[in-house]
C-alpha cells in the first residue's frame, strides 16, 4: 500500500520544511475572512502564499481602481505597483510601507509560521488622515480620464492611520498563527493516523507472510506424509497378496490334506491376512483422499440398486449377528451424480459399522427419501435471501438399535483412528478409519452426513447428497 | 538531524521516551513554561480525552548562536501505551537523542524495563543500536512515596554508561538538567559526526549556556551537567562517528 502521492513524510511536516500556507489554512474560509476583516475595518487586505499565489482578496471593490483600470496607463499603473508589493523586501521586524505614485498606502508584512515565511499580507490601499488632494501623478495619468470623477473616487478611498494599520497587522499575525497552529495539528494528526495504520498494515503484512510460509510448510510436509503412506501401502500389499494366496491354496488342499488343526490354523493365517489387507486399503485410499489424489468417476446412479446390493452383501455378517437388515427407498426416487462404486462403499462401511454395535435381535435399517437442501451454508453469515436456492438432494439414513454415540463423540468419530471407546474396538474390531474414509467420499459428492439419536435407541447416521452437479460455491 | 545550509539553520530531533504516565508530556510542560518568550513555540499536544498522549507532543526551540547558525530544537514525547507501538516507532526515527523517562516507584520498575526494551527494539527496526543513540535516562516522580532510592539508582547508575537524572517533572525540578545533559550528549555526538564546532564557527558551550539560561537556569554549564547521578557525560561516543 503507497502513500497518496501528496502525502508529507513525518519529518517534513514536523521539522519544519515541508509546511505550506495551502496546506494548513483552507483557501475559501481565508477568503471569507478577509472580505469580513474589510468589512470591520474598511482596509482591503491580500494574502500571499510564499509563491506569490493569491489566497484570500478583498481589494476588488474599489471604485478608484475600477475607474483607472478603463485605461491603459492606469493598468500600466496598478500592475506595477502590484508586481511590486509582492517582491518589496521586508524590514527585520518582517513589515514594509509602501507609497504609490498615485498617492495611496499600503502596508505589507510576513506570514510566519514556526519560525519561517510562509506567506505575505498586503494591507491596503489606504490614505493616510493628513492627505486631501490626489498628486499630481495620479491627475496627470491620462487625459482622458475624468478629473472631477478622479477626485470624487480618489476622496473616497479608504482612510487610516499608519499606526492603527500596523496594529491590525499584529492582530492577524496572530489570528493567522493560531489557525496555523490548529491547521498544523489537524494536519499531523490526520497524517499520523495514516501513517500509524500503514506502520500496523506494513507489521500485519510481515506476520502474514510468516504464517503463510509455515502453512506452505506443512502442507508440504502433509503432502508428503500421504505419499509415503501411498507407497507403503502399495508395498505391504504385495507380499500380503502371496500370503493370502499360499494360504488359501493350502487350505483348499492344493497341497495335499491337512489335519482339522492345521486347517484351523491356516485358515486363521487367511482371515488375519484378508483383515490386515482391508486395513491397508483404507490406509491407501484415506491418503488418496487426503493427498486430492482420488478421482471420482461420478455418473448417473440409481439409489436403490446401490442400496440393495450393500444389504445382499452384508446379509452374511448380519445373519451372524441375529441382526435384520431392511431396505426401505421411496417410490420415484430420482438418479443422483455419483460414483456407484465409492457410494456403495461408504455404505457398505456405514452398514458394517450398524451391524457390528447392533446386539442380537436388533435391526438396522437402510432408507432412502428425497429432500431439499439450501444452496447457503447454514454457517454462513448473511446473504441467505439471495443464496438460498434451494436444491433437491437424497437423503440417505442408516440407523441401527445399537449401543449409540454420545453427543459430544459425534463430531470426533470421523477423525482418522478414532474410536469412541477402545474397549468395543476389542470387540467389534475395526480400524478407526472406516468413517474418516465415509466423509471425505461424501465431501467428494459436496453432500454432508451428520449423526443423530435413533429411538428408543441406536444411532441414524444421515448422508445427504446433491441429485445434480453444485453449480454454487 | 537536518541541517538547511541556505538558511544556516541546524534542525536536532530530541525524542522523550518512556512508559505510559511516566511524566514524559509533563517534561515538555516544565520545558516550556521555563523557556523564555521568543525561545520556545507553541507546545503541541495531541491527546486524547483522558490526556493521554495520543501520537506525540512537539515543543519547538530555537537558539541563535554567535556563528550565526540557528539551532531548532524540536523535542518530541511517544504515547507510552503500550498498543501505540507502530506510532512509537514513526516518532523515534530520525532521532538524534533519546531522554529516557523512568517512573521511580518501585511497582513501575517493570513498566519501565518492558519500555526500554521496546525502545531496543524500536531502534533496532531502524539499524540503530542503544550504544549509537546519544541517551540520558531521568528518574522522574522523586516526591511520590514507595520510590527506589536515590542510593539504589546511584547505585545502578554508577555502573551504567547513560547519565541519569532525577527529576520532579510536575515542579520542574530536573527538568532543565535532563534537557542539558541530553542536548550536552547528542551536540558531542553530532558534531564528532559532522565536525559543526568547526565548519561553523560554532561555540558548543557558549550554546549551551544560552539554552540554560534561556530555559531559565542562570547556573553555570558545568555546574548543571553535575545533577547527573551517574552514567557518562563527557564521553565521546565513539561508535557515532
């Protein structure tokens, strides 16, 4: 951010260099206060910036001027003396008289402000008391001019005392040095405020750039940190494979009959290895996931085949349990734009996770209904009028007559290896990753999935996915 | 400092630092109510409601010397508080001495560390070093009870290079002394930077006593150098030139 170009630095406006008359005084108000010190005292009086440029005037409106300016050598006249008055030297005491040619006064004297000229007044014209007759210069000026008429208006100008006139010239001086002064305050003040606002933009900007290093950092570091989980996880996979493999050969006998207790065995060695390989699959896509690595191959999907297909899968696991599975999809549900395979596995994983906290004799139960979302995130602050469009969604429920989750464990469950209690781990089993996984596919799809009480007991986790592609945010 | 060679004019920038209400404002106050008419401009104060200093006080002086060379003085106080940081900052640049104005009550005594820190670092924005900075330090508010005692800052003085003052700054006890030894230390500083006394023919003592007495102090230079407490006066600070 650059300071306005006009802008004076902090040691120009306080050491003394860079004030002007302009800078401190407004130019119209200065105006308005010489025709009314003209008024008052019937002397017409100029104020000169240091450049010699015309601020404030009240000498327009005397008559003799006007009569000699209709002629040429009384322009001649007026233009010298003006020239003049704005060069004439000043005394020590910063003042000086002037006589004109043509008979009148005038006084001038130094603006000063903190010990330098910034400016000059002019007082004047005026005749002093004693004078009664126009010279001669003035009457000989040019012959066309009216000479009773040069009388009658050279009568009429003003008329004062030299020394009352350099009283009124204190008076200003000081006026003048006290709306300085005020103007000089107002000015720093102002440039202080901007100059402290740049100084706290300029500290902000650096801590910015700090913090937005360290964030490079650690995004970097997080990035690296899943691709090495990725290609770990790729590596276990193959040894693992063969380990499956071998012992599923052994076990169906490819290798000649084994006793009961060798086939028990083996048989362990395979479902230990099918469990260790799911651990890792996670662990691949969860990094994918994370790393922005997976693409989703979205197309049209139909709700129920997905929803039928993850109960026919997990009917086994279920039957085991003595839990009933039920699937219930409203009639004329409309397709929605996602991945068949990803969806399916988020449901497969919510359903597995139903069934393992479900005791005996409960149910869990898969639905399906349509509803409408607001375009607006409810955590937005305003605009809702204009951003809420509403867009219709599938919402998707899968509740169970389990053990439920506490209110407060609600938002933590999907955190990566997080289990709301370790012990039911031990029981149940799994990773702790299978809902961190759920979230980031639904994310994916731009839907949302929150987790609410079931009654009289169990847990509904809702998904919510948009039927058509976010156009919005 | 800015040195205008058309007008013989030599402007020094004296800044009076310190912590919020350690009577920095009311240093200048005592300054100028001391000063000679003529010597001293209009002191500018830019407070707040509670008169608090909200960017600086400014107080103009000015001197003419025998050499003919005109000495501005512009003194200059900081708002102490401590969330004015960035305006503190402004102030400080450019500096040619610093007045460090403590609060003498013990309760304050870390107040006034954490400003002298910020002062460190202020300059250190700058590229200036405390060692660089011409630097009296005042312990003003003598009179109030709980006060360190004068035995503890001579103490403490004696073993620090800045000279140090004690002050009643409300009474303008100190005040002027203060003002001397700073001006005493940063003319050294200046003129072994551009060799004043020399291009000149300037009179530095001469100077001096003029600005005594015309801050209202008939006592003799010498004689005004001496309140100090402890710290070096006449030492040369070789690191300013």
């Amino acid at each position: 951010m650059l300071p306005p170009a006009a802008a004076k630095t902090f040691d120009e406006l306080t050491l003394g260099h860079g004030v002007c008359l302009e800078d401190l005084i407004d130019r119209d108000a200065l105006g308005e206060m010489v025709k009314s010190f003209y008024e008052l005292f019937n002397v017409p009086l100029r104020i000169f910036s240091e450049e010699g440029k015309l601020l404030g005037d009240a000498a327009d409106q005397i008559p003799l001027y006007a009569f000699l300016n209709s002629v040429k050598a009384g322009r001649a006249a007026l233009s010298d003396v003006a020239s003049k008055l704005k060069t004439l030297p000043l005394g020590e005491d910063g003042m000086a008289s002037f006589l004109c040619s043509t008979g009148e006064s005038y006084r001038v004297a130094t603006i000063q402000y903190d010990g330098k000229r910034i400016g000059r007044m002019i007082l004047g014209p005026f005749l002093a008391l004693e004078v009664s007759e126009p010279p001669q210069t003035l009457l000989t000026l040019d012959s066309t001019l009216d000479a009773a008429r040069l009388r009658e208006l050279f009568q009429a100008m003003p008329r004062a005392e030299d020394d009352s006139v350099v009283k009124l010239v204190r008076h200003l001086q000081r006026t003048l040095d006290l709306l300085l002064f005020s103007g000089h305050r107002a000015l720093l003040t102002s440039n202080m405020h901007l100059a402290s606002v740049r100084e706290s933009f300029r500290e902000l900007e650096d801590k910015n750039e700090k913090l937005q290093t360290a964030f490079d950092r650690l995004k970097e570091l997080d990035r690296l940190k899943s691709n090495f989980l990725a290609t770990v996880s790729h590596e276990l996979r193959t040894p693992l494979t063969s380990i499956i493999g071998y012992s599923e050969m052994l076990v169906e006998g490819l290798a000649g009959e084994m006793t009961g207790e060798q086939r028990e065995f083996v048989q362990t060695i395979r479902d230990k290895g099918e469990q260790l390989l799911q651990l890792i699959k996670g662990l691949l896509d969860l990094s994918k996931l994370e790393s922005g690595t997976m693409s989703l191959r979205k197309s049209q999907t139909d709700i129920l085949t997905v929803l039928r297909d993850v109960a026919q899968t997990m009917t086994p696991t279920a039957r085991k349990k003595e839990v009933d599975i039920l699937v219930e999809v409203e009639n004329g549900l409309p397709l929605i734009w996602a991945d068949a395979e990803r969806l399916r596995q988020v449901f497969l994983n919510l359903t597995e996770n139903a069934i393992k906290f479900t005791p005996p004799s409960g149910k869990v139960t898969l639905s399906a209904r349509i509803t409408a979302i607001d375009a607006a995130r409810s955590d937005d602050a305003g605009g809702v009028v204009i951003l809420s469009a509403r867009r219709t969604a599938v919402e998707f429920r899968v509740a169970d007559t389990g053990i439920g989750i506490p209110e407060g464990e609600r938002g933590r469950v999907f955190d990566a290896f997080y289990q709301v209690d370790s012990s039911s781990t031990r029981e149940a089993g799994g990773t702790g990753l299978g809902l961190s996984i759920v979230r980031r596919l639904i994310d994916g799809h731009d839907g949302s999935v929150r987790i609410v009480d079931n009654t009289p007991k169990g847990t509904v986790f809702i998904v919510t996915i948009p039927v058509k592609r976010a156009t919005i945010g | 400092m800015q040195l205008d060679f058309v007008n013989r004019e030599l402007t020094i920038k004296l800044v009076y630092y310190g912590p919020a209400l350690s009577g920095k404002t009311t240093n200048l106050q005592a300054l100028h109510k001391s000063a000679e008419p003529g010597a001293s401009g209009r002191l500018m104060t830019l407070e707040t409601k509670d008169d608090r200093t909200l960017f600086f006080d400014l107080l103009p002086l000015t001197f003419r010397n025998q050499g003919s060379l005109a000495v501005r003085l512009k003194v200059f106080t900081v708002p102490g508080q401590v969330i004015h940081a960035s305006t503190r900052r402004l102030v400080v640049q450019g500096a040619d001495g610093i007045a460090f104005i403590a609060d003498s009550r013990s309760i304050e005594t870390q107040h006034n560390t954490e400003s002298f820190m910020d002062l460190r670092e202020n300059l250190k924005q700058h590229g200036l070093t405390l060692k660089q900075m011409p630097l009296i330090i005042q312990f003003n508010k003598r009179d109030l009870p709980d006060v360190r005692s004068d035995a503890e800052i001579a103490e403490l003085a004696s073993k620090g290079r800045e000279p140090v003052y004690l002050a009643v700054a409300t009474r303008g006890i100190g005040v002027v002394e203060s003002m001397i030894g700073l001006l005493h230390l940063t003319w050294s500083a200046l003129d072994a930077e551009h060799d004043l006394n020399k291009k000149f023919g300037f009179d530095s003592k001469a100077f001096l006593a003029q600005v005594a007495q015309k801050l209202g102090s008939p006592k003799p230079v010498p004689e005004i150098l001496q309140a100090c407490v402890g710290g070096a006066l006449d030492v040369l600070r070789p690191e300013a030139g």
